[in-house]
C-alpha cells in the first residue's frame, strides 16, 4: 500500500531535502557550512519577509522555540496577555506559568478565532503587559487568529511586544514581519519548510532586541543573544543538527525559486479546495468562519468517532491524518495541505475519506465533493 | 578529493543509518514510532548500562542536556561543585550561573585530569553541594577524568549526585551507571552513537529522580519529568526529530550487534594506537597521563600552527580534523577516534598528519609512526 503522510506536523519531505540529508557528514565548523548558516539566515529572512529583523535558527521543536520567545523578552512577575483558543495556546501559558509570568489569559472556544475587541479589551485592563501572545494558525483547532488586527493594537505600545507563533504558520500565511509590526515570530522546520521535525526558526524586531536586553528570565541553550551573536558569524551556539540544516538550505531554496506570492497562493487554493469539498460532500467545518490554511479541522458527522476515521483513513488507503486533542479527540479529522502537498494530494485526501466516511455508516457525497474541489482548482 | 571526517564531533554517519534517516517521513504519533521510542529507551539502558535508572532522549544538542541536567534537580541557591578543565567544564559553570547555581570550580590546568583529592577537598568544605559534575571525556583536552574514583565519593552522600556528561564519553569507554552509583549522566548523538547531531541522552537514577521532586529551577522543554512519562508510553513531550530518532533506532541495533565489551575494546584500541603512532612518529601528547579514548590531542610541534595543521589536512588530504579552542587554538590538533571508524582510518589519520607536519617544516618519522600504529592493532 502506498503511504502518504497529510498530517499537520511533521509533512512529507522532498526527495531534493531528503537526499540533501543524506549526504555525508560535513563539519560545522568548516568554511562550507558557514556559508550554509549565513544564506540559511538570509533566506529566512526572505521567508519571514523581514529586511529590519534579524532571524536564526534553533535545534529544538517549536516549543523549544516558544519557551525561547518568552525567556528572552521577560522578566519575573511580568505579566503577558495570552490568546488561548487551542492546544498551542495553552502552550503560552503553561510556559508562562513555569518561570513565574503572570498569563492573563483571552480563553476562545476551540475553533473560534478571537475576537480582536477582546484583546483590546485586554490591553486596556493590564496596560503593563510586556506582550500579547497569539498562535497565527492554531493547529490543534484549524484556526487562523486575526493577527494583523492584533498587531495593529500592540505597534503603538513601547512597553508590550507582539508574539506570534507561525510554527504552522510561516510559509503558508501571508505574515509579514516588518510591516504587520511583529517583534517575535517563531516557526518549526516540520510544517511549510518540508523539513524533519528538530529545527525552530525565529525573528526578532528591533524592539524585541531592546526587550532582550532587560529580561532577567534565566536561559542558557535557548539564548537568543548568544545565538544571534554566532549565526551573524556564520556559526552556531551549539552544535546543530547539521543534516537538518543542509535540507533547510534546499528547502528554502525550493520554496524561493517558488516564489513567495506564488507560495501564499498555492496554499490558500489548496485550503479552499479541501474546504469546498469537505462542505459539499456535506461535512462540517470545526472552523468555518476563521479557518487556517495550513490545516482543516471536520467535524465527524453524528454517531462517528473521529479516531475511527483516522484508522481506517490509515489502514484502509494507507493515509496518515490527524485527530482531534483533548477536548476535540472523537470529535475531528485534520487533513494538512502544508508543504511538500499538490492538488492531487487534495482529492486523494477527500476522496479517502468520504469513502471511509461512507464506510463507517455517514451519508456522505463523494462525488460533489471533489467535483467542489476540482472546481476551486479549475478557477483563474 | 575523497573527504574523511575525523573530527571529535560531529563523526562519520554509517551508510545504514543514513539510510533509515532518508525514508519517508512517518507520523511519530502513529504505533510504528512508538515501538521505536520504546525500543530507543530499552537500547539506551543497554548502552548506559543500567536497569535501574531510566533513560530519555531529547531533541537538542548535548549543551540543552546539560542545562537539563542542572534545572531538573537543583534548586536556586544551591551550591555544586564543578571540575572544570576545558571548555565543556565551562559549561557546567556558565549554566549554573544562568540559573542562580553557585559553582564551586575545581580548576584544573587544561589538559591534565582531575585530582580526585581535589575533588574530596572540595566535598569537605562544601557539605552542602547538591552536585558533582564532572566530563568523562573533556572533547577540548583529550582528557579523560576519574569518573568512577569520583563517584565513590559521591555515592554515600545523599543529597549530593553524580552528575556526569558523557557526551563524547558514551558508547567509547566504561561508564557502567548502575555499577558506579552516576545519578544523571548525558550523551550526544553525534559522537560514538554515529548520528547526526540533533539528540541528546539521559540517564537517571532513583537518586535523581528524587531530587528532581525538589527542584525548583525553571524548566519547561528539557523537562525530564514530562518527557519522561511521555516515553514510558512510547511517547515524546514535544514533537522529536523523527529522522534522527529512525536512525537512532538503527545505531543502537549494531552497537548491540557489535556489543557493549567490544565497542569499549574496540575504542581503546584504536585510541591506543593514535597515542602510540603520534608518540613514535616523535610528536607530544596533550593528555600522556589521562587520555580519553574518543579523541588525541596532539600538541603541534615548536614553531608550527595547530591550525595550519588542521587547514593542510583539509586542503592537501580531504581529512577533516578539529583544532585547539579558546587556549588551546593553535596549540594542539586533534583526531578523533569515536563511532563509526576502525583501525585503517586511524593509519590514514596519521599517515596524513605526518605528511603534512613534515611539509610544514617538521621532523616527524611518519614510517616509524605507522609501524608503531600498527604493531597495536596486531596485538593480542
């Protein structure tokens, strides 16, 4: 049976990336691997479309990533407004919490986006929080928060940075750092950059290095400073996952030769096929409203387990998707169509899953579906 | 040019592993990864010799086990005691310090061991020291300190641990965890396990454990205990590095093929004879007294560069080989010996190491250090 991953992290790597991989070991310290470092931050850069920011890389997940953002931009008692509509946003808190930063926290109904007044609201109730945290994709729910509108709220403050996580995010999403005013963003090499999981990537504004500068919270592996200071080189903190690194290299020179614009684009077709479809075979969204599109989060109809369609999407076809968490576990399948994914790999994935839809006793219309699907592809 | 890396991290990448780390990316969320995640951590109880204590890995470099190491059992304000002789006994201090740790060093003149009365001394006027750290193997000096002689005194104290980074040290020389009473102890995986770099290793005894209970330090990645009862279940508290965990998953296997007595035999040996053919061929090693069995320090001849050495192996053989750092730069170069390479890598490294010392004006007697190289290997 032919295995084909649509998960939302990790995502199928390209030939080009895996064989990159493979190559044999280089060492870290030599000429060839600096400049891999220096174009690998140049290049994100591009990706995060920042020419004021500066970016690296980390080894670690994009929690790792997250935990990074907050260590090196507050101090103790500091408090932070935190949107928590999510797996990922708990994440925010629950990092908060364990170095003693007081999280006031904007709880959103697991595939609602927040509503932007309620951050407001929030901002003016706890003028001295130092940030407003928020995931741009949600990938436990499908939801993409309005983060410009966020953005718009914090720009105006000295005192209070705006943190993003794009981990599933940056490479599907138009986010652009310099002009939304974004101090932190970070992201993950398993989503949009076709990579393995084990790399993180972040940017930091102007106004992020000057908050840098006052945070008292303790780090060591995750010091941006020192980070930044050896990545500036050519060289890292601590030794990366050099073959991870060599596949970032082709990755972002894949999706460059892309385009961004082209890159945007493309995902957005492929969300809205999957959605189009999934509504026409007569399936729910979780999040019909604010929908991500790295990923889309349907509902199972009555009377079927979600989890039950993640096996059989898995046993019978060989495709491996996701489920629902926590509270959403029975209640969801997740298709992705982030990276390394195409149109075809969009009907493959409805097609699958109205057949073990039907199969598990829903009344599901397969062929409206992908006919719905192949008509957002056939457009313009 | 055919290029050979034999530098003391990372190290050469079995054709095998390779291999699994290219195949298609699988979910880690699915059965098949999480017999291998609990295959993993039986292997790695294997290889830290233990049955007692548990063990973990981790998606960073063996730096973020370290801090892990120091946050999961100390508490602010504690006092450890730290030998610290090379740039990774360093680390033990420079992460203390970032947490609020005071580190007692124990400084010692780079390129000697510890002495262990030092070491007893230090006990005795610091009763109270919650730890003792400490390098098996110092990669910066070829040095390999008295771990077990160590131990022993740490052993009949309890609130005291033994905490050892075996990052260059695992799968090279007997660190038996049980048998010596270490209670947390950390590897790499781009040393003897021939990984790429990426994932790190811990091993925790009951002791350890315990104080991790107490402590009060920060944490939220490198949280052993989450990780911990995550992989009990096959599991992994954040995303992992799924390739390198498949190749983990092939390393082990041949280590365990190879078996633990022969892999530690086969390391001396092939450290023995780089020792006795740089000895022959009229060179001076850094560490005569204490040497580590993972990599050879060999101090660069009078009036000529360590790195001219370490650049004219590159530029004239394709031989990759690691310099001196910090103080040490210029003065030393030094060949590694870990993972997967056997006896004609270390006549090659030599062979080419006298070429080149002897084009840089050297009188070396490159015949005689082959000889003595080899006369090792056909020992017994």
């Amino acid at each position: 049976m032919k295995i084909r991953l649509l998960t939302p992290g990790p995502t199928p790597v390209s030939p080009e990336v895996a064989a990159a991989m493979a190559q044999p070991m280089p060492y870290h310290r030599a000429a060839a691997f600096k400049e891999v470092v220096l174009r690998s931050r140049e290049n994100l850069k591009w990706l995060f479309q920042t020419t004021k920011g500066e970016t690296l890389f980390l080894t670690c997940s994009g929690s790792g990533a997250m935990e990074g953002a907050l260590v090196n931009t507050l101090s103790r008692g500091d408090t932070i407004i935190v949107v928590r509509g999510g797996k990922f946003g708990e994440r925010w808190s629950n990092i908060a919490k364990a170095y003693g930063v007081e999280a006031v926290n904007i709880d959103v109904e697991w595939g609602k986006a927040v509503a932007v007044d309620a951050v407001k609201k929030a901002l003016e109730q706890h003028p001295k929080a130092k940030a407003v945290c928020v995931q741009a994709s949600e990938t436990s729910t499908g939801v993409g928060h309005p983060v410009k509108a966020i953005a718009d709220l914090v720009k105006g403050r000295p005192d209070t940075l705006m943190i993003v996580d794009a981990i599933s995010a940056l490479g599907v999403m138009p986010l652009p750092f310099d002009e939304w005013q974004i101090d932190v963003m970070v992201a993950g090499s398993q989503k949009a950059l076709m990579l393995p999981p084990g790399l993180a990537f972040v940017a930091l504004s102007a106004k992020a290095q000057e908050a840098m500068k006052k945070s008292d919270l303790p780090k060591f592996y995750f010091s941006f400073a020192k980070e930044l200071a050896s990545q500036q080189k050519g060289e890292t903190a601590w030794t990366p996952a050099i073959s991870l690194v060599l596949g970032l290299d082709v990755a972002l020179a894949q999706m460059k030769a892309e385009g961004y614009e082209k890159i945007v684009a493309r995902h957005h077709r492929l969300a809205e096929a999957t959605r189009a479809g999934a509504k026409a075979m007569g399936l729910e969204l979780l999040a019909p409203e604010s929908p991500s599109d790295a990923c889309t989060a349907i509902k199972a109809p009555n009377g079927i387990d979600g989890q039950a369609v993640v096996k059989e999407m898995r046993d019978r076809h060989g495709i491996i998707i996701a489920g629902g968490q926590d509270q959403l576990k029975g209640k969801i399948f997740r298709l992705s169509h982030m990276g390394y994914v195409d149109r075809f790999d969009i009907l493959t994935a409805l097609a699958a899953s109205g057949d073990v839809l039907k199969r598990l006793g829903a009344k599901v219309d397969v062929e409206k579906g992908l006919a719905a699907a192949e008509a957002v592809f056939n457009q313009g």
